[in-house]
C-alpha cells in the first residue's frame, strides 16, 4: 500500500487535518494506524499556563461610547503591580474528547457562555494559527474539532475593587493566544482583553502604560500602550490598604452606564474631551522625569474628580467608605508633614473603598508608621493584617516617626481617635512594586 512509504510524523499531521469522527473509523483501518492516531498528542494539546497582572489607574477610565465594543469615553493610564503580589493565573488545553468549551474560575465552574468570555474567545480563534509544540501539531482548519477547558484564579480577592476583571481578562486573552498561536502582538491583543473587561487592555504591558480612547467607530483605534517599562522608576512602590475585601453591591460595568446621564453625563463628556487629555500629557511627563511630586498631584485630582462624578450620579454610586476617608487624611497629614513642601505619598481609589498609595521607597518605613498609628492591626493581632512582603520590609512598631512635626502629629491622633470612635478598621496590608505584563509559566 502507498502509505507505506509515509513515516509516522508525516501520517500524524495528515490525521491532524482529520474531523474526529474519521480519526475514530480510520482507527481500524490497521495497525500501524491505529497506534498513530491513539497517540494522545492528536487528541489533546498541551496545557499552557500563564500570568497576569492586576493595574491601578492613576488617570481613571469611567464611561464607555460603545458598550458592546467596550470603547471608554475617556483614555487612562496606570501603574502595573507586580505579579509576585498579586495576579491571575490562567491554564487552558484543548480536546477532542470535550463535548463542550469549559472555564472554572477559582475552582468552581462559570458560564463560559458569558458575552464577555465569548467575546475574547472569538477573536482569538478568528485569527488561530498553527500550534506546533511538543508533538502536538494542530492546524487552523482543525481547532473546529477542539473544545477548550479553561481554569482560572486570583491570589486576590475577586470583584472587590482590586481590578480582579482586568487581570483575569488580561490572563484569560494572553494564554489563550499562546494556545492558538497567535503573534505575540501586545497592541493587538490589547483590543482583544478590551472586550473581556475595558481595564485588562492596560495590564498587557508592565510599568506604567496607558490606554487610547480613540475616535472610530470600529475600535481599531482604540488599544493600550506603554508609557514606561517597570524597571524605569524602580523606586517606586505601592501599598494596598484593604478596606473590604467582598464583593462590591454595584459593579464597574452597571455604575459607569449610570453615570452617562445627567449632571454626571456632562461632567464626563467634559473630562474625556479636555480634562483627560490634558492631565495626560501632564501625567506622561511627570513619569517619564519621576517627578513625584506632580505625579501625585494629577493622580489624587483625578481620583477625587472620578468619585465626585459617583456622587453626583443617579442614583449616587458610594464606592468609598469611612475608613477610604481616614485613609485620605492619613496621606493628607503625611504630605503636610513634608519638609520641603513636596508630596511624599499618592492616594488613589477605583469603584471600592480599598486605599492604593503610590509612594517612593524612601518614605514607606514613614508612611507606614502613620498608617498603623491610626489602623492599628485588629486586638494587636498581626498574624493576618500583614502580607508576607509587608513583614519582611515592614515589620514596624505602630508608632509615629520622630520626625513627624508637631502639626502633623495632632493631625494624625485626630484620626486615630475618629477610627477608634468610629469603630472602623483595615482588613490587612499588601506591599507591592511596579511589575512587567503577562508571563508565561509552562507550556
């Protein structure tokens, strides 16, 4: 017979064109093809694994033009933490042998049938290529024959205003590019993660990178970019202070749309078209020249200016509580306290009460000492208020620095005394820095 004079590889890629049903006839045809067409690598690709990062705007992205194409009335920016802290990880493989596309998300299964998971997964196999790896060869003709299994997880809490969706959409984009093999291509799949979750776009590139409102109607010009990689400002560091870490009352997606009417309305169409644009430019610059003291200027006027517009939105959207208030005039009173009257730290909040500060290394030992002087951890209990990296770097008495003026110092027992009648606390501490993209982990 001719097929004879076909070696074993060269028979496996002519199977692989196969659809199943004929890979399971041609089974009996011989031996010889039967032990070809039983090798597990026709049947299952290998499962990548991969990593995303979280990101905290410093420029916010609230509204969007187009809600299906997720397109933002406004461009963003923001910082990229590290994926030591805090991350999503994604695995995928696909099967001959599924009946069915599958996604488990932190262990329990989710409709993978979600528009927004569809959404990604359709633009990625609209442009699948060849997967040649391992032993394993599928080519774009027959990823029709495969269905997917999708396990997904945070080592975070999920939709608690810590950006679970823009990493987790992120991951979810970039592991199932690297199964589909597509061109590793951060622009473009940045327009793919965008249509997950609007913010993931931004979680493509490490540092600090922005995302591009853009003008048409069809979103090509609407992608993220970088600004800075993460090893430009090494100084820099962020803190997370954990007000609550459940899951919001009213999400991102439903509270931006409410916020197009209206007074609010007006107020964003004015912020994407002249207020965004300017602090921008601005933004850029201060990064660039790691001028701290006019990055933490735009970044808290922006975060005030993105929570007045949730204020005066109908009905009012209440992301920050009172303790994102205490938090507030801790970074207010550790300013003031700055020797030579520039800003030492940065607060900024996205849709929850959680606390990030922007702040450089040489003032955290400081920062933090204020912080527990005013949030001391839960009946002295330091156990669980810390991260491990907080302990290692910042295992600190909750006492004042002596440094601390006079003024500053009564500021901060004010609050202390307001938390402390108020009954409010802190949940726990995370410690981060800046941090690169996605990563791949196996495949």
């Amino acid at each position: 017979m001719a097929e004879t004079h076909l070696n074993d590889k060269l028979w496996k890629r002519i199977f692989s064109f196969l659809p199943t049903a004929d890979l399971a006839r041609f089974r009996g045809v011989n031996r010889r093809w039967k032990e070809i067409i039983d090798d597990e690598r026709l049947w299952v690709t290998p499962t990548i694994t991969c990593t995303a990062p979280v990101n905290i705007a410093v420029i916010k992205y609230w509204g969007k033009r187009d809600t299906e194409k997720i397109l933002p009335t406004n461009s963003s920016l923001s910082g990229t933490l590290h994926q030591e802290d805090l991350r999503s990880l994604t695995s995928v493989y696909a099967s001959r042998r599924l009946s069915q596309d599958e996604f488990y998300l932190n262990g329990e299964k989710c409709d993978i049938n979600a528009t927004r998971t569809q959404n990604c997964l359709r633009l990625v196999r609209a442009s699948a290529g060849t997967l040649d790896k391992d032993g394993s060869h599928v080519p774009p003709e027959a990823w029709k024959y495969f269905k997917i299994r999708i396990d997904s997880s945070n080592n975070f809490p999920t939709a608690a205003g810590l950006a679970s969706s823009a990493s987790g959409f992120c991951c979810l984009t970039y592991t199932l590019s690297r199964l589909y093999a597509l061109p590793d291509d951060r622009h473009s799949l940045s327009m793919i993660a965008r249509q997950g979750s609007g913010s993931a776009c931004r979680s493509m590139f490490g540092g600090f990178s922005g995302w591009n409102r853009g003008e048409k109607d069809d979103g090509s010009d609407s992608f993220a970019f970088p600004v800075v990689p993460e090893t430009h400002w090494p100084s820099m560091r962020i803190l997370v202070l954990v007000a609550n870490d459940q899951k919001k009352d009213v999400g991102s997606t439903e509270g931006m749309q409410f916020s197009l009417q209206g007074k609010a309305g007006e107020h964003l169409q004015r912020r994407g078209n002249v207020t965004v644009p300017r602090r921008m430019t601005k933004i850029e610059e201060a990064i660039r020249k790691k001028d701290f003291d006019r990055f933490a200027q735009i970044t808290m006027k922006d975060s005030d200016d993105f929570h007045y517009v949730c204020r005066i939105t109908e009905p009012r959207l209440s992301y920050m509580n009172a303790t994102s208030d205490m938090i507030v005039k801790v970074v207010n009173a550790f300013n003031d306290a700055s020797p030579d009257g520039k800003r030492r730290a940065a607060y900024t909040f996205d849709a929850g009460p959680n606390g990030v500060i922007y702040i450089e290394e040489e003032h955290t030992q400081d920062f933090l000492r204020c912080v527990l002087h005013c949030f001391p951890p839960p009946d002295g209990d330091e156990k669980d208020f810390y991260t491990s990296r907080c302990k290692l770097e910042f295992g600190l008495p909750a006492k004042l620095p002596a440094s601390l003026p006079p003024p500053a110092a009564a500021a901060l027992d004010m609050v202390k005394q307001e938390v402390e009648e108020g009954s409010i606390s802190l949940k726990y501490l995370l410690s981060t820095r800046l941090g690169p993209g996605p990563q791949i982990l196996s495949q």
